[in-house]
C-alpha cells in the first residue's frame, strides 16, 4: 500500500510539474507574469516565492496544477501592466502557451523511452505456445518466436500487444511471422483479427495467443504455514510424480490435477531427496469465475528463463534518441487511434481508466523494477500529453480551437461562446471521469 501510494504521488507530481513548466516557461519567453505556479489543487502545503514575485505551491491534492497568469478577463489591469497579461499577447504567442504543456509531456516522454533504450533492458523473447485454432498449420511448429506482425519487427510482447491493439477494427486478417525455436526458417501464417475488443482483457487473450515458457517442474519451493499442503505432510523441496497414480510432468499438470480434486480424497507420489513416497491429500474447496477448484496451498520452484530466452535491447545514444522520439510518436498515435475506436465500438470503453487503476499499475510497476516504472511514467505523460490536446473545451485542446478560429476570424471568439463551450466540455469530462472511476471500482 506504501509503495502504490509513493508510486503514484512522485508519478503525478513529476508529471504535473513538467506539464505545468511548459506552460511557465514559455510564458515568460513571452513576456507574461506568472502569478503563481501550482501542482495540485486544494490547501496549500508549502509556497514560496521568487525575485520576480511568481509564487510557487505545493497542494494537497496531486491531481493535477495550474499556471495562473495575469489577465485582463479576471481583473482590471493598469495601462503599465497591459504588456505583461496573458489576454494582450498575440494569437501566436498565446496558442504557444497553452500548447507548451501537452507538447513538453511529449518531449518529456521521448527522453524517458530514449534512456530506457540508452541504458538497456532485458525482455523474454516472444515465443508463442498457442494459436488461434484457425491459424495452426501443419508448417506451423510451436513453439516458435514471433518475430514479425503486420510487416513490422517485434521484439517483445510488449510490441506485439501495441501492434495488436493498432490492427484490432481495421482488419479482418494480420500476416505474423513465426520462427520455431528449432529452426532458422521464418514461417508467413495467417491470423484472424478480433473484430472489437469488447471487455478489458489484454489483446492477447483477445487475438487467442499464449505465451510459451519451459515447463516448471512440479517441485514445492513453498508450503504454507496452516494450509491444506502442510497438514497433509508436504514440505519443501518435494518433487510430485503422479496424482492418483497419473504420472505428471510439470508443475501446470500438477495444478490441473488438484483443481478438479477438490473435496476429495488425493494420493500424491512423490520423491523426496532418494526416497519415493505417497500421501493422501484433500483439496481444499475455493470458489473461482468458472466455479469450485481444488487448493493446496503450495508454491513451485521457478527458475530463471535460459539465456537463449532472454534478449537484451540497447541501442547507442544516437539511435536512442531516434527510438524516444518513434516510440513517443507511436503510443501517441495509439492513444489517438484508442479514443477513435472507442467511440467507433471497435474497443470497449471498460478499457478507459481513472485513478484507481493508475495508482494500482503505478504500484504494480514501481514493485516490478526501474524498467517497468519508467516506462509507466512515459506512457502516462503520453496520455497526459494527448489527452490535454483534445478540442474540449477546459482542456487545452479546446483553448487551442479558441485561438485557431481567432486567427481565422481575425477576432477572438465570443465570451459566452466560450462560457458556453466551457459548460460543455466541464460536463463531457466529468462524465469521463466518472465513468472511469466506473470502471475502477468494477476491477477491484
């Protein structure tokens, strides 16, 4: 609970203050007094100030901050001020402004994804044990690495999840490329593309693939203290051979068998060091999504993937710079393509998120190491990024379409047409966000 908490708060706040400088930033390149620069909302916990009498705030509230500017609309100003408010500056100076903090997200988050590739990362090789049934093929051997989808290069599951969610509504069919992990040939095989992704499964569910991992032999790491498993007499270390006589061969044969045991009286074989033994066991009863199961209480012994497995992913710092910017580009055009689909059908809006599900993938994340951390805030300064450059109005899309029909008119735009517009684009985002809180409380 300590971790998400941490993780979320430094998560938004790094967030927030990088958005928000954007807008400061170039607001005073452009001449314009800031009045204060907050991050968060609500009680101030710590201000201060500097020489040129900007206060600066720390709220209580993380979700979120603002850049106050001078401005004749909220209050009368002296002809000496008139050069530094917001509302006298030209067209193109305040559409840089407003624009300033979605666009330094952007930025932000192709430096993150560019020192992710900088520094390096391992991932497992995407090697797939299931197809769609469709799919299989007498050339298609399992397993076998993906190493393209869509006429594009993939190296981990992460890519082919992206390039997923990309075809998912704009084609029926995608061209995959499959190499066996005991050749060297590439086979071309056909996948069906779902129509929609209608639920919030992961697109791999969805497109009906599973990963392949070796085998985990079905040797007890763990018991737990007063479960089923220590009562019965297991203990660590203990290598199941056969359940009711059956032999099994790995640890998911093991877990098939005790799952349809429950409540029932279970003969285990096992070896223990040299000798070879059997104990009755009775799987406790639990109840799942797909109905009772079988538990022990019992953990596996997992070992490390074999180098073979596992590929590194580093890139020089020229490159890495380029792959910032590519990868900042492609989870902005994913965003972009998600929202339209969205609204289309062709993904579910159970997939929108609120606070809730970032604060949990924030803890998630930050728990699983660096990698996994920074590539959440990247991807979260994306959305940030994307989202703030919608045409609604309160976001600074909507300001931005306010100053777009300004220089086309050569007159700025109406006040109650703003107020208005406002109005509208203060409910459509409540709606939003209530929606999402929706969905979160419905995934817990």
């Amino acid at each position: 609970m300590i971790t998400t908490i941490l993780a979320t708060i430094i998560a938004l706040g790094v967030l927030v203050t990088v958005h928000e400088f954007g807008h400061y930033w170039v607001a005073k390149r452009c001449g314009v007094r800031v009045l204060r620069f907050s991050v968060g909302f609500g009680r101030a916990l710590y201000t201060w100030k500097d020489q040129a009498g900007t206060e600066f705030c720390i709220a209580a509230i993380p979700l979120g901050g603002y850049v106050k500017m001078l401005d004749g609309r909220e209050r009368t100003i002296s002809e000496d001020e008139r050069d530094e408010a917001f509302d006298q500056k030209s067209v193109g100076q305040r559409f840089a402004i407003v624009a300033a903090g979605p666009g330094i997200n952007l930025i932000f988050a192709a430096i993150i994804y560019a020192l992710i590739s900088m520094i390096g990362v391992q991932t497992p090789v995407p090697v797939v044990g299931e197809l769609p049934t469709v799919t299989a093929s007498k050339k298609t051997r399992l397993p076998a690495e993906i190493v393209s989808f869509d006429g594009r290069d993939m190296e981990s599951w992460e890519r082919i999840s992206i390039a997923m969610v990309d075809v998912i509504g704009d084609q029926t069919t995608v061209q995959v490329g499959l190499r066996p992990l005991d050749s060297t040939i590439v086979n071309q095989v056909t996948m069906p593309v779902p129509r929609d992704l209608i639920t919030d499964e992961s697109p791999l569910v969805a497109f009906g693939v599973r990963p392949w991992s070796p085998p985990i032999p079905a040797e007890l790491a763990r018991v737990i203290a007063g479960g089923v498993g220590e009562a019965s007499g297991l203990i660590a270390g203990d290598r199941i051979t056969a359940v009711n006589g059956k032999p099994v061969a790995d640890w998911s044969e093991f877990v098939a068998a005790i799952k349809v045991a429950y409540g029932l009286s279970t003969e285990l074989t096992l070896k223990r060091g040299d000798l070879t033994q059997t104990l009755m066991v009775v799987p406790e009863t639990r109840e799942g999504p797909d109905g009772p199961y079988g538990f022990l209480g019992v953990a596996p012994v997992v070992k490390p993937l074999p180098p073979e497995l596992i590929r590194t992913v580093q890139e020089n710092p020229i490159k890495a710079l380029w792959v910032g910017v590519e990868r900042t580009v492609e989870m902005s055009w994913l965003t972009v393509e998600s929202i339209g689909k969205m609204i289309t059908g062709a993904l579910s809006p159970e997939n929108l998120s609120g606070p809730l599900t970032i604060a949990r993938v924030a803890g998630d994340s930050a728990s699983s190491g660096w990698y996994a951390y920074l590539s959440f805030i990247a991807y979260l300064s994306v959305s940030l990024g994307v989202l703030n450059l919608l045409p609604i109005p309160v976001l600074d899309g909507g300001h931005l379409v306010f100053f777009a029909v300004e220089w086309l008119r050569g007159k700025p735009v109406s006040e109650q047409v703003q107020i208005q517009g406002i109005r509208i684009g203060m409910a459509l985002l409540m709606g939003l966000m209530f929606f999402a809180f929706y969905n979160d409380l419905m995934r817990l």
